[in-house]
C-alpha cells in the first residue's frame, strides 16, 4: 500500500476503533442508575463499574507500546479490537455487579491495546507539521460516539434494557477489524526490547492498589488506618519504579522523557486537568436523572450538546493553536473549563433546558480544545524513535487521571452527602452542586502548571516549523 493511501484511510481505521470506545463510555454512563436499580446496588458505588474500565486502561497501556514493538501495530491492534467486542458481549451477559465489573476489566485491557496502538500508527506515519489535522481527524469522527452515545443508551434503557447497551459494540468492532485488516500498515520496533517484568510489577500493582483505595475509600469499607498503610505501601511500590527505572536498560516507561519540557508539561497538566474533569460524565447523569427526576433518554440528550461543540472545536482548534499559541491556550482555556464546571452547581429543578443546553455546549467547546491541545504538544519535541514509548507514557498518564477524576468526583460527592441516602433528591443535588463547585477550583488551579510554558513551544505542531 503506498504512503499517500495509507495516510488517506489510517485516520478512518484509528476512528471507527476510538468511535466504539467512546460510543461504549457513554452509553454506560447513562445507564448507571438503570443498572444500580436492576442489580440492587446504589448508583455511586456502581462507579466500580467505570473505575473498573480505566483501571484496567491504566495498568495495561504501558505493555502495549512493548506489544506493538515486538508483534507490530496491525496484528496488535485486531486483537485489541476483537477482545473488546468479546468483553462487550460478556457484559452484556452479566447477572451481577463482580461479573459485570470483571468483564468491564477485560474490556479494559482490550482497549488498551486499541486507542494507544492507534496512536502510535499515527504518530508513525505522519510528520509532526501534520499531526494535529492528523489528530483532529481521527477525533471527529470518534466524536459521534459520544454524540450518539447518551441518546442510544437512554432509549436502550427507556424501551429495553441496560444489557443491550454493550451489544451495539459487536457490528462497530468487527467492522474495525475488517478496516484495520486492510488499511493499517504493520510498524515492528527497530529494536526489539525484553519485557520489563518488575518494572510492569511495581507499576501495575502500585497503581491498581492506589486506585482500589480510591474506589472503596468513600463506601466506608475500610478503616483509617488499614487505608493509610494500604496507601502507604501503594506510595512505596511507585517509588520502587522510579527508582528501578533509572538503571533498567529497558524500563517499561522510560521517565527520562519527562526532561523533555513539552512532553513534562502536557502529561503533569493534563493529569492534573483531568482530575477536575474526569468526573463529570459520571455525575451528570445523576445531576439529570435522580437530581432533576429526568428519564433516562432525556438525561442522554442533555449530555448531546457537550459532543457536538466538540466535533465543532475540532475544525477550528488548529488555527486557535496556530494564532495564540500553546501556552496561551492552554491557560485561559484551562480557567474557562473550571468556570463552566462551577455552572452546574446553579442547575436544579425548574432550570430552564436551555441553559442546561448552553452550559453543556460551553463544557464540550472548551474541554475540546484543551484535549486537543494537550494530547498534540506532547510529541512537539520528542524523536520519532521514542514515539512509542511517549505514547505509552502519555496514554497511561491520561486514562490514570480519569480513573482518578472519577473516583475523586464520586468521593467529593460522598463526602458532601455524609450519611444521608442517596434515594433524598434534595441532599443529592446538594451533594453534587457542592462537588462541581470543588472540581471547578481543581481545575482552575491546574492551570498553573502551563504557565511554565514557553510562548514558542509547540511551533513545530501549530504552525509547522521544524522542530
């Protein structure tokens, strides 16, 4: 296949895999209060549920840049693929919560291997003066998933049932297979490193460790002081990777990249970005359908307008770029996204839809273009011998971060709604509109970390200078 076919139908095959993803994420969120009343659980600690999925994410991204050195990015990639298709069907399947929550594991790992291997293909295949329209048009598309998303799963849950939700996924992946058998070229790494296993050890425990202490803190499963030494043995076994990693001639994330000031900027801020924000798809539907007393299918055309403004960022993000710069963008856009996430904390019953419909449209228009931003600065300096090894680092730092968010925004809410049940639609709401409130100072004070920026970094992306 020649280069100018593949760079034509790559973004098409990398897309319809992101679609499914993103499609997938959506449609579950809306379907959460379906699922706590069918399986008898309360809606925040079915967070498991989603947690869960980006757990997996987190602790199975760093061995996929590895993977698609050593099998290369084609077969990895239609592997990744059919194993999430499988575990969407095995969800759907799911008689109760453990089940649902292993098979949402699965799904995870299999998704792993998909979105970052993707990248990888694409960072690969076009020059870095291409990468962001590259980028943006992988994005678009992938953004009717979650357009569709919470209108699909609020009708499923409406007329069906909250299982037939994950088998939407089963055409959208076999048809990514078949495009991916096709049109998406076959990288092998030029050296063929070993498996870092003790590095993948002491990260991937560390980490899940962390994050299952995060997903149970708030339920009151555990005392202080098991969670303190719980977290403290988390803490150490990160440190442990550090450490080992300065001397492993093949680490499993090579974190001399984050030297590198571009790369160190757009992965520490956008974790921190993301904390604020990685909650909201999660809450929102709890805001919509127990809070306001909205069906499900309404709940899921109030989260539309989100991904519309999105898709609508994405044909004007380049010039923003290109006009102001990185570091300019980012940091107001980093304040306005904090601004419009303290909105919500004014949503309640009687607020006219069209403001819901205008906040969610400013939500969606900023959160854009900060995606977009971050997600293309990372590789403005980087080799294109290490585009592997950033990806993976940067994949993993972002789906940590929503892990993260999640379980921050479901603990905050907990935290604020005490004792009282979650069934009291008068104490939720309050519970959330004080959440908002509190992910919007997160996210206003995360801005600061682009303020390390130089006014010229990022050219070589946003304007095609040569790095």
């Amino acid at each position: 296949m020649t280069r100018s076919r593949t760079k034509t139908y790559l973004p098409w095959v990398v897309a319809t895999a992101l679609f499914m993803e993103q499609l997938d994420s959506t449609i579950v969120n809306t379907a959460i209060p379906s699922m706590a009343a069918s399986l008898q659980v309360t809606p925040l600690s079915l967070k498991a549920v989603v947690t869960s999925y980006i757990l997996s994410l987190a602790v199975s991204i760093p061995v996929s840049g590895w993977m698609a050195d050593r099998y290369g990015t084609r077969r990895v990639f239609m592997t990744a693929v059919a194993i999430f298709t499988f575990a969407s069907v095995l969800c759907g399947l799911s008689v109760n919560s453990p089940m649902l929550v292993a098979a949402r594991l699965l799904q995870g790992f299999g998704a792993a291997m998909m979105m970052p291997v993707g990248r990888i293909t694409i960072i690969r295949t076009f020059p870095k003066a291409e990468l962001l329209s590259a980028m943006n048009f992988v994005i678009i598309p992938a953004l009717i998933g979650p357009l569709l998303g919470p209108t699909v799963g609020g009708l499923i849950v409406h007329w069906m049932s909250w299982r037939e939700i994950f088998f939407v996924n089963v055409p959208v992946g076999l048809a990514a297979i078949y495009l991916a058998h096709r049109f998406m070229p076959d990288y092998i790494g030029e050296e063929q490193r070993p498996l870092d296993l003790i590095g993948l050890v002491l990260f991937g425990t560390g980490i899940a460790l962390l994050s299952w202490l995060l997903e149970i803190f708030g339920e009151h499963k555990i005392d202080l002081t098991s969670a303190a030494v719980l977290l403290l043995i988390a803490c150490s076994l990160l440190a442990a990777y550090v450490w080992h990693a300065k001397d492993a001639p093949h680490p499993l994330l090579r974190l001399v990249l984050f030297r590198i000031r571009t790369f160190r900027v757009s992965v520490s801020g956008g974790f921190l970005t993301r904390l604020g924000v990685g909650g909201l798809p999660f809450l929102l539907p709890l805001l919509y359908q127990l809070g306001l007393g909205l069906p499900a299918w309404q709940s899921g055309l109030l989260m539309m307008p989100s991904a519309a403004a999105a898709m609508g960022m994405k044909f004007i993000a380049s010039r923003l770029l290109g006009k102001f710069g990185y570091r300019q963008v980012l940091i107001v856009n980093t304040v306005l996204i904090g601004l419009t996430i303290g909105l919500y904390s004014f949503v309640q019953q009687g607020t006219p839809i069209y403001a819901i419909v205008m906040i969610s449209l400013c939500l969606g228009f900023f959160n854009s273009l900060q995606f977009s931003s971050m997600n293309s600065i990372a590789y403005a300096d980087v080799d294109r011998a290490d585009s592997s090894m950033a990806s993976t680092i940067a994949s993993s730092m972002q789906q940590l971060s929503m892990s993260f968010g999640l379980a921050c925004g479901s603990l905050i809410t907990g935290w604020y709604l005490a004792d009282l049940p979650q069934s009291n639609r008068v104490a939720l709401t309050g519970a959330l509109h004080h959440a908002f409130l509190t992910l919007a100072v997160m996210t206003i004070l995360s801005s600061l970390t682009f303020w390390t920026l130089r006014k010229e970094d990022g050219e070589s992306i946003s304007k095609g200078v040569a790095a």
